[in-house]
C-alpha cells in the first residue's frame, strides 16, 4: 500500500502542477476577450480569429485544471447529506465515485482519442472565416480525461488506504475559500473591537 500511496502523491503533483501552470492562461484569455470587445464595438473592426482563439484558450484551461480541481475537492456534491455520514461511509461513497469515474473517464478518453485521431488526419477545421483547427478542441478531450483519470486512481487509493485506517485523508480546500473565511474572520474582530471601544 506505501508504493499505491506514493504512486498517489505523485499523481497529485502532476495535477497540482497542472493546474497552476494552466490556470495562467486565463488572463491571456481575458486580455483577448477585452481586445476583441473594443474592436468590435468601440472601432467597429472585429478580427476574424479572436473568438475562437479565445475559445481554444477556454476549452484547453476547461480540460487541463479538471484534475486539479478533482484535487482540491472543487466539485458539486450534496453535502447537506454527504456531511451528515460517519467517515467510513464517506470513504465507501467517494470509493464508489472514483469507480464510476474511472469508467466514465475511460470512456471518454477512448472516443475521445479516436475522435482526435481522425480530425487530426483529416485536418479538419472549424467552419468559420479563420478555420482554425477543430483537432486542437478535439485533443482537449483525452487529455482532460487522462487528468481526471489518474486523479481517480488517486482518490481511490486515498480513500481505501483511509478505510483501512492506514492514512488520514487531508482536505485541499480551495484557496479562495480560505481567503473569504479569513477576511471574514477579519471582519468579525474589527466588529468587536468596535463594540468593545463603544462599551
């Protein structure tokens, strides 16, 4: 179980890695947008590529920062009810998950290769002015499938190693998250040294 739990940690540094280096490419996709935006309507010269650059950017950021997401925990569930089980029924349902993720992202990866695969060698081009290559979008895919994939092997292996009480799970809770808890935490003392200065 120690190689399966380094095996683990080495899978959540690569996505960890991953999504700090793309995560990045969201201000170039901004800076694009705000251009494009004044082109088109203050000069009233739009360029024929920059929204599809744009979404290029879009669906490349989309596809490589799922498994970090998938990492830090940044995923819908209903934890109303989640929160409400004991840890070794937690551990079970996420157990379950990553099962079901893993199929699904086998899936995905599969037809997604092949579709790559074949819009690379037919080239093929989205229907628009630029035609800027459709097999680019395409070959997002399996590579947002192969990060969610090995980020389902991971929790996997967190989780059964945490059932057999071997390893405790450790949160990693969204960076922003923990920014707002602690402005707001910032906001409740200044509120009571108020009150106390007043009394």
């Amino acid at each position: 179980m120690k190689v399966l739990l380094k095996i683990a940690d080495i899978i959540d540094t690569i996505n960890k890695t991953m999504g700090k280096i793309f995560c990045w490419i969201l201000l170039p996709m901004i800076l694009l947008t705000a251009i494009e935006v004044f082109r088109r309507y203050v000069l009233n010269s739009p360029s024929i590529w920059g929204w599809e650059l744009v979404t290029q950017i879009w669906g490349l950021m989309i596809m490589t920062c799922g498994g970090y997401c998938f990492w830090r925990g940044g995923f819908v569930r209903v934890d109303v009810l989640y929160n409400g089980f004991p840890k070794k029924v937690k551990y079970i349902i996420n157990i379950v998950t990553c099962i079901l993720l893993l199929i699904c992202m086998y899936l995905t990866f599969r037809y997604g290769l092949n579709m790559f695969l074949v819009s690379l060698s037919r080239d093929e081009r989205i229907g628009s002015v630029w035609g800027s290559p459709m097999w680019t979008l395409r070959g997002w895919v399996p590579l947002g499938a192969l990060l969610m994939g090995i980020q389902g092997i991971s929790e996997l292996i967190k989780n059964i190693a945490a059932l057999l009480g071997i390893r405790e799970l450790v949160s990693n809770s969204d960076e922003i998250a923990e920014a707002i808890e602690q402005v707001k935490e910032t906001s409740t003392i200044e509120i009571e040294t108020n009150e106390e200065a007043k009394a």
